[in-house]
C-alpha cells in the first residue's frame, strides 16, 4: 500500500506567548506573523495589535530562541524580564549545575544562572511566558533545594548562618572528642590502647563509640543526607552525597562489624565509626568558615544597604518612614545624620561627605540648589530637602542593583568550570566504587578497600571549584563599588582585563568639560569692563568671564549691541568696550599680537578687549585638563595599555591638550556617529571613556563601555562601567580591579582543580605499591574543608586593592 495511508507522527506541538515590540500598525502584524509562519515548525501564528503579543503554536524544528531572532531581524523583537530567586540549600558547583539546569528546562526560560556565593539564581524569561516567579522558585524546591522569589525571601543573616554553623560544630565536636580519642589515641600510646580494652572491653568501646558516631550523623550530620540523597536519588548527586555516602558507608560497615562480626573476615575486622564523626566535624567546620569568610566578601554591598536612614523628620518636625516619603516633600537633615534619600536643597548649606559613592574622602559644599544623594554624610551645617525620588529610583538603590547583578553573572571563564563540573561528582563516585573494587582484588582486604573509597568520596571538593569564580567576584566588585566604580555587567569585569587600547572623550572626561578664564593680559579694570559687558551676553565663553569675575563690583554697562561672528560692545564708564575675537580688532600690538599666538597655540579661545575700538587687553579661555587626567593616563601607560583620543573639537585645541597630556593618537573632528566607527577601526580590545550623549555610539560599539557618572544618562545606560565620579582615575581603577580580579579567578581555578587532581589519586592508593602514603578519610576531609576555606581567603586578598593615587 502507498506509504502515504501511514504518514509520519508530527513531534508535539508546543505553545509560546511573546510580547513585542516595534508594532505600530495593521500592517506591522501582518508582517510579523508572515515572518513566524515562515519559520519551519510553525504550525500558527496569531499577532495582537492591541495587547502586543505574539501567539504561537510550534513543534520541532522551531525553537522560541529561533523565532524570536527571526522577529528581531524583522525589527519586532521580543521582550525579555528577569526574575530573581533566592535559592538555599546549595553548597558545590553540582549544585548550582542542577538548580540551572531544571530552570533551563521550563517554557519560556532563555537563561538561567545560579550563583554559589550570593545565593542567588537570575532567570531571563521571554515576557507573556505563563512561566511566572512562584512557578519556578517551586521547580527549584521539588529538585531539593528552598527557593522563593526574591521579594518574597528574607534577607540573609550571615552572622546568623555562622552561629548556627557553629554550634553544631561544637556539638559534633563535643560527640566525637571521646571517640577519637578512644580509637586513634590507642593507636598513637600502645599503653593506652591496652589499658581501655582491659578495662571496658573492645566490644563496650565498639558500643559506645557506635552510640555516640550515630549521634553525630543523626544530628550535626543529617544536613548532609536530607540534601545529598535525595540528590543522588535524582540523578543529580552533589557535595552532600558525596558526604552522605562516605560517613553512611563508614558507619554501616562498623555497625556491621559491631553487631554481626561473623560476616566479616576476622582480619578486617575493625570499626571507623571515628572516621564518619570526624569527617561531620571537620567538614562542619570548613562551612563554618566558608560562611563567615562568605559574610566578608559580601559586606560592601551590606555596608551600602545600611546607610540609609529608617526614618527621615520633615519640616514640621513630624517623623516618618523614608520607604513613605514622595518626592516634592521637605525634610529636615540636621548636623551629622544621614541623607534619607535623593533630592535638592531647599535652605541652609553644608559639607556633606560623599565617600560611599565616589570614594572621594573630603566633604563637598552643599548650598540651596545642590543636589542631594541618599545615604552620605550631612556635616555641621543644617539643611532641608526637597525630595526629588524614592525607592528604586534613588542613586544609591541603583548602585545595590547595579551590583548585585554584576556579582551575579557569570564570566565567560566560567564556562569551563560549568563543563567540569557536570560530571565531577558522577565521576568521583565512579572512581571510589573502581577503587573499592580494585582494593579488593589486589589489597589486604575489605576493611582497607572501603577506607580508600570512603577518602576518594571525601576528599573530592566540587565546593572549590564552584565558589573558585563567584567569589572573587563577590569580593571584586564590592571593593570596586567602595572606589566608586560600578560593573553594571559581570562580563565587563573580565573583558576590561583584557582590553589593550583605551580610547577617551576630551570634553568633560580628560577636561573639566566647562570654559574657564585661564590668562588676564590688561591693567587691572580689563576684567571688571570685559564682565560688565559680557553680563548681557548669553555666550559660553560670556560665563566663564561672569564666574572669574565673582565678587567683583562691576560698573554699569549701557547700549550693549551684539555683533554676530565678531563679539559684543556696550558703553562701560563712558567708553565703548568691545569683547570679541581678532576680526573685532584692526591692528593688533605687539604686546598682545604674541600672546595670542602662544595661547592660540595652546588650544585656548581668545577674548579680545578694545576700549574705544584700541585693543587694551586680552583674555584667554579654556576647557582645563582635570587635575587627575596626567596622573590616570600615566598609570594606565604603566599597566601597558595605549591611550587614544577621540573628540568632535577641533584639531588645534585637541593637539594641544593631546600633547599636553603626551597622547600620541588623537582623532579631532569627530561626528558622534563617526566615534562609533573609530572605536571600530581600533581592532579588538578597546575599551572607551565618555560622558555625553555624543559619546553613546562609541561606548556601544567599544568592548567595553566606561560611563562617567556625572554624564548624561544616555551615556550611563550605554556604557558596561560606570564611574561614579568625573575623576579619570576611576578608569585606572576599574583596570586595576579588573586585572587583580582575574587574576584571583586564576589562582582559584588552579588551586580547585590541581587539588583535585592531585589529592584524588593519592586519596585511591595510588602511592602505595610505591611505598607512598595513603590518606585517611579524617585526613581527606580536613583537606577538602581546608580546600574552599584556601578559595575564599584567596578571594578576600581583593579587599585591599588599593586605588590609583590613594
């Protein structure tokens, strides 16, 4: 028969809701759902103006991730959210390997990260997916592990996790004392072991040391099977099973031992049930460091999050929660509190210091006007608030989202952590059952096969090599936060290490970004005339001459006429001053002729200044190089990185602050959309410095985008670093972090998986036929705690990154 009666099973299909953007019209619907039904796979498309979403029904080969390409290639891209889960119970990089990947496994997830050090998962979900926050923090809980969204956990106490930690160690510890000392120090004093079994017999000893060992598993110890069998039961065996199977087997075979000897050879007779406590103890207490050193590496970002105040008082003296404040209120800041949140001040002037969040250590003068930031310092003077923004939307709020979600993305380097450890703990288990049964076949007997496979079991640490990355950058862009610069992607740290160009911005990056009076060529009234004149004038070099000549008293100016391409003219004193460029002027003297050229030469704007139409006087006006810039650029020549610079001024000006600055490569001239293209046509590993909206295409197309934080918010969102302040240094120091931070990473891989490698087979015995040692399960254990407490501390050395200049 035509095999066309049996057509082949279609896969099942599959459902996708996704939000777009870009549709505005009848005919932007048309085209989307043309664009969807092409796709192979797709069975229907439906698109909605209105709600702007996409419905689809699709079987393999389609893919959402296929789809949703093809849509953005067609300028309808689907929206992404991310949802944020609190996860506990995880303790090695198996872990987090499982937690990602039973989210991965949900409808609607394109991403999913889970991290060690923060606790954390961040999942990136397509918007409209029925996948919501409550649905996966539940998936996350059925594969063993406490997860909840976000806004919904707690926050985390590591004093709290410490104590807790501690106290069971103290309690195993308190257990197993006397059965250690029963069992190894009648090893290490003959005399003593003699005394204890003429006295209390090895079968009492065998009972007591049985009763308290099953304590110490019942008790301290049942963490690790509550976790690690279910795991294991699963399919997704981790750290915990690895313990869980370890001390299990040692105490069961003693406990068989101890009750039934007759099924054991009589030469392998002999209980570890000091082997299984100890094991609980020391593993015990290497989480109890690792929790602590943990609560160090997180502290900048718990030091940010208490500064800000509980309370804030208004101006009619009434008390009120900051989280209930609105902007448009007025609150009262008096001497030595802090700011309670973001806004203007209304009366009164201070110094407030703004340490937190630039790292600058002098207080900064605040007058009404001025803007204020939530969590810094008020001095002496009392001032009040207009409060401008609240909640999420304040700078200091930013700053904690900014970092958390640095610390919790992953690197690139990760990915080959991510291999590993996927089959690390299968694999290590594999290994202790070979080595169990290799022993058997070649060795003494039973009692030391099982003492090798219970050290092989033991001393793998999946825990190194999972907190190896997290935690350096935990401890890494916490310390970048306190120097006030902000990673606002995890990738950047590790792409910025890597750059070797940076390109900077001149006007307001390398320059104070504002025209200031730098020369007076003149008797003493040429700048009290040239203000008075410049008073009607809306130029930007007329206010730079008004802000040098603050406090001056200034004569009174009449019949100001603006003369366009030349300057101004206004009658002063009863003389006509004139302020203008050279054309203003007929002859030039000698004595101002050779000035002008010099400074001209600088990159300085001339002011000339005639009295009666005879040049009196001369006034040069510049953009200054900020105090820092030679000092930044020098330490980054001495990091072995080349300095550009890109600027839309013009070539003179640029030359002169380029030499100034001994930049060798200056691109003057420069449109807004052509830095993009020079940043391009520097090669790969650039990264670029800017601070306006001009700078926008150049951050972006840069491999690293540095903001400076007193630019224009454009700027900030297209940049991947931010720094807080104007200062050029914080560009060294991102560099500087970055750097030390990878390198940390390194030294914490190669410690992880050295160790490993290297202890696994001396743990199976290998050693031995060769006359080496063989170590114990108490010994494996101490070394695997040792192991992730050696990472950690490792990690923290990134707290004293000291940073350029201080």
């Amino acid at each position: 028969m035509p095999d066309t009666l049996y057509p082949t099973a279609l896969p099942p299909a599959s459902a996708l809701r996704l939000k777009l953007d870009g549709m505005t019209c009848a005919s932007c619907v048309a085209r989307a759902e043309r664009v969807l039904m092409a796709q192979p796979g797709v069975e229907a498309a439906s698109v909605n103006l209105s709600t702007e979403t996409a419905e689809i029904r699709f079987h393999a080969p389609a893919t959402p991730q296929d789809m949703a390409a093809a849509l953005a290639k067609a300028g309808y891209p689907a929206r992404q959210v991310t949802v944020t889960l609190g996860v506990d119970g995880m303790t090695c990089a198996a872990c987090t390997g499982r937690v990602e990947r039973v989210l991965k496994a949900q409808p609607g997830v394109i991403a999913a990260t889970a991290n060690l050090a923060t606790r954390r998962a961040q999942v990136v979900l397509w918007d409209g997916a029925a996948t919501g926050a409550e649905t996966l923090a539940a998936v996350v809980t059925r594969a063993g592990y406490q997860a909840q969204p976000i806004a919904a956990t707690p926050p985390h106490d590591p004093a709290a996790e410490v104590a807790a930690l501690a106290r069971q160690t103290w309690i195993a510890a308190a257990l197993t004392l006397p059965v250690f000392v029963a069992e190894m120090g009648g090893h290490l004093i003959p005399a003593f072991h003699h005394w204890l079994h003429m006295t209390f017999g090895t079968q009492t000893l065998w009972l007591v040391q049985f009763l308290l060992g099953s304590l110490v598993l019942l008790f301290p110890g049942r963490r690790f099977f509550l976790k690690g069998l279910p795991t294991l039961l699963h399919g997704g065996p981790d750290m915990n099973s690895l313990v869980a199977v370890g001390t299990g087997a040692a105490w069961a075979y003693s406990t068989l031992v101890t009750f039934a000897p007759w099924l054991i050879p009589e030469p392998s007779r002999a209980v570890y049930f000091e082997a299984a406590a100890v094991i609980v103890v020391l593993i015990l207490l290497g989480r109890t460091l690792e929790a602590r050193a943990r609560g160090q590496a997180g502290a900048a970002i718990a030091r940010l999050v208490k500064l800000q105040p509980k309370q804030a008082r208004l101006e009619d003296g009434s008390d009120i929660p900051v989280a209930a404040l609105t902007p448009g209120m007025r609150v009262v800041i008096r001497p030595g509190e802090r700011v309670p949140t973001d806004g203007v001040v209304a009366t009164g002037s201070s110094a407030v210091d703004e340490s937190m969040l630039t790292g600058e250590p002098l207080p900064v003068t605040k007058a009404p006007g001025d803007r204020l930031t939530g969590g810094t310092l008020n001095g002496t003077g009392a001032l009040v608030m207009a409060v401008t923004e609240v909640g999420a939307a304040t700078v200091l709020s930013r700053i904690v989202a900014l970092v958390e979600q640095a610390q919790g993305s992953k690197l690139p380097v990760q990915a080959l952590v991510d291999r590993v450890t996927l089959w690390f703990v299968p694999v290590v288990m594999a290994l202790a059952l070979g080595t169990v049964l290799v022993w058997l076949a070649v060795g003494p007997g039973l009692a030391e096969a099982l003492v090798a496979g219970v050290s092989v079991l033991i001393i793998a640490c999946p825990c190194a090599m999972g907190l190896a990355t997290p935690v350096s950058i935990l401890v890494g862009t916490g310390r970048a936060a306190e120097l006030g610069v902000l990673f606002r992607k995890g990738e950047a740290l590790q792409r910025l290490a890597e750059v070797r160009v940076v390109a900077f911005d001149k006007t307001g990056t390398l320059t104070e970004g504002r025209p200031v009076v730098t020369d007076i060529l003149g008797d003493a009234a040429i700048l009290p005339q040239a203000a008075a004149v410049e008073a009607g004038s809306e130029h930007p070099l007329a206010a730079a001459v008004m802000a040098r000549a603050a406090g001056l008293a200034l004569p009174a100016a009449t019949g100001f006429a603006a003369r366009p391409g030349y300057g101004a003219e206004a009658v002063v004193d009863g003389v006509r001053i004139g302020v203008g460029n050279a054309r203003m002027m007929e002859d030039l003297p000698q004595d101002l002729a050779k000035p002008a050229e010099l400074w001209a030469a600088e990159g300085k704007s001339l002011l000339f200044v005639a009295r009666d139409g005879v040049p009196a006087g001369l006034i040069a006006v510049a953009d200054p190089v900020k105090a820092t810039t030679p000092a930044a650029l020098a330490a980054l020549r001495a990091a072995g990185l080349e300095t550009v610079m890109i600027t839309g001024d013009n070539a003179t000006t640029a030359g002169a602050i380029a030499r100034r600055l001994g930049l060798a490569k200056v691109r003057a001239g420069v449109l807004p959309e052509g830095k993009g293209e020079e940043v391009r046509a520097l090669g790969e590993g650039v990264a670029f410095v800017g601070d306006g909206i001009n700078d926008a295409p150049a951050l972006a197309a840069a491999d690293v985008g540095l903001a400076m934080g007193t630019g224009t918010d454009v700027a900030i969102e297209a940049g991947d670093v931010v720094l807080m302040t104007g200062d050029p240094l914080g560009v060294a120091n991102a560099h500087r972090i970055s750097r030390a931070t990878m390198r940390n990473i390194r030294h914490n891989l190669a410690w992880a998986f050295g160790y490993n490698a290297a202890l696994i087979p001396v743990a199976a015995g290998v050693l031995v036929p060769f006359g080496g040692p063989q170590l114990s399960p108490m010994l494996a254990a101490g070394a695997m705690a040792l192991s992730s407490v050696f990472v950690l501390t490792n990690a923290l050395r990134l707290k004293t990154i000291k940073g350029v200049g201080i």
